[in-house]
C-alpha cells in the first residue's frame, strides 16, 4: 500500500506544478488558489459525510485544523503560485525538494527528534545543488532580481509546507484521521483566502480558457484530494522526513514537463544541481552515517597497504 502511495504521489505531484504555471493570466494567484481548495473542501465534506469519514471533533482541534490549513493550504501555495510568475515550475519543484532537511529541523526542534549525524553533510551537498541550478541563471540574467524574488518564495513556500506537516504530524498523535484533519484544514484555508482577497479587493472572476479550467480541476481533485489526503496518510505512517523522501523525485518530473511546455533547457549545471539537490536529501535519509562508510573505507585502504608493505 505504501508504494502504491509513492507511486501516486510522484505522477500527480510532479505534473501539478506545470498546472500551477498555466494558471496565471486573468485570474488573481489568491483567487484561483481559493477556487482550487473551495471545490476540493467541498469534494471532501460531501464525500466524508456520505461514506461516514468525518470524525468527531473539539473546538481545540479545529484551531489546529485552521492552522495546518494555513500552512499547507494558504500560505505555502500563495508562495509557490508567486514563485513560478519569476522561473521556471519545475526549479520550484526543485526548491521543495529540501522539505526533508526543513522537516528534519522541525521535527527536532518541536518534537526532539534526534538527526542522524549524517544530515549535516546531505545539507551541504544539497545546498550546493540549489546554488549550480540558480547559479548559472543568475550570472547569466546579470543577478536578476526576479530570479532571487523566484528562489526566496520557492523557499518560503517550502518552509510552510513543512510547518504543516508538523501540524498534521501533532493532529495524527491526538488521533485525528488525516482524511478528517485535510477536510477541515481546506475549509479554513478557503475562509482565510476569501478573507484576503476581499481586503484586496480582487475580483472573484475566473479565466473561462480550457487551458486554465482543466488546469484548475487536475489542481483541485486529482492534486488536491488525491494528492494531500495519500500524502499525509503517508505522514502519519512513516514520519515527516520519510514521507517527504517522494519529493526527491517529483521534480525530474516537473522539470522534463518545464522542459516540454515552457522551453526550460537543461546545462551541465542544472543537470548536476538536481543530481545534487537529490543525492544531499538521500545521504539525510540513510540509516546508516556517511562517516561509517568512509571510515571502514580508509581503514581497509590502510590494512591493505599495511599488508602489501609487509609482504615486500
């Protein structure tokens, strides 16, 4: 069941961020994400209600619910849309690729979960990967300020992201099924975009174009419904840090989708960047350090020579 659950994850979160980029235009950023998670909130109550998935709740955990909401469903995705209007969708896919190492800082400074001694070098390759895949455009669009504005909201979405996570990780420890906590946690996210896209007085007019409505519907069921629900089941099975080992993979996806759709070209260094950003998140993950590695490699490269010396 769990692979099954990778597997989906990957295809319907590594095509979502070519969708987020066709819904610029017309439509507001704040509008089309209210109108995404209205009709996924909706598809969920409705479902949850007929098929008796609902739970019953308190007061105290709504407040945790309007919470995860904002993170997962509000601001991150406010972030995300602004980040693909300065580059490409699939670099934002990249930059969320480093949800383990957010989710790894978080869970040990909330919830003392202790990081392997191997992180800190995953982070280092990781980062480094972030920098030869901006790197390159940077110094090619003279330190556009646009890009910067692109990779610091890719970044800040991700953060979001991660501090969701640990919110669902606390609903899950007071027993609170992620079908229910997702379903309300839309609902709030919903209220809280109406809310600022009334204070800006944006119009709730949608863009009538086939491109921008399929795009919107793939976003709201498949991504959203689909997506969030198979996604903190995931959470509450494995962990932060282990479920978010999906997002590794994701944007090879996003990023030969960019390449087809928005003429996203590939150098060496983006191509090692992503094979950096991806093997730094691996070595975070390994049960087994690094450093243990290297050590039982020198030492067999020193007993060996040892015994070659002894034999002359």
């Amino acid at each position: 069941m769990t692979a099954v659950l990778y597997g989906l994850m990957i295809f319907v979160w590594g095509f979502s961020w070519i969708a987020i980029k066709w819904q610029e235009g017309e439509t507001p950023t704040e509008v089309s994400i209210f109108y995404r998670f209205t009709i996924a909130a909706t598809l969920m109550l409705v479902s949850g209600v007929v098929f008796k998935k609902l739970q019953n709740t308190t007061k105290r955990q709504h407040l945790f619910f309007a919470l995860q909401g904002l993170c997962l469903f509000c601001c991150n995705f406010l972030a995300f849309y602004g980040s693909t209007h300065y580059i490409a969708s699939g670099l934002t896919a990249v930059v969320m690729a480093t949800a383990p190492v957010f989710n790894a800082l978080h869970g040990k400074l909330i919830y003392g979960t202790p990081i392997k001694a191997n992180f800190w070098l995953g982070v280092v390759v990781g980062l480094s990967g972030i920098v030869l895949l901006f790197g390159a455009d940077l110094i090619k669009a003279n330190w556009s300020i646009e890009l910067l504005y692109g990779l610091l909201l890719s970044l800040l979405g991700t953060w979001c992201f991660s501090m969701g996570n640990m919110i669902s990780l606390y609903n899950s420890r007071n027993n609170i099924q992620p079908y229910t906590a997702t379903s309300y946690a839309m609902v709030y996210a919903c209220i809280a975009l109406f809310f600022i896209i009334s204070f800006k007085g944006l119009s709730f007019d949608l863009d009538t174009s086939s491109r921008y409505l399929m795009s919107l519907m793939y976003l709201a069921i498949p991504a959203s419904v689909l997506g969030f629900t198979a996604y903190l089941m995931l959470v509450d099975k494995l962990g932060a840090n282990q479920a978010a080992y999906l997002l590794l993979i994701t944007p090879i996806i996003a990023l030969a989708t960019s390449s087809f759709f928005e003429g996203y070209s590939w150098t060496v260094y983006s191509t090692s960047g992503l094979f950096l950003v991806i093997l730094g998140n691996i070595i975070t993950q390994i049960n087994v350090p690094v450093s243990s590695y290297l050590y039982c490699y020198v030492g067999k490269r020193v007993k060996r020579q040892r015994i070659n010396q002894s034999l002359r």
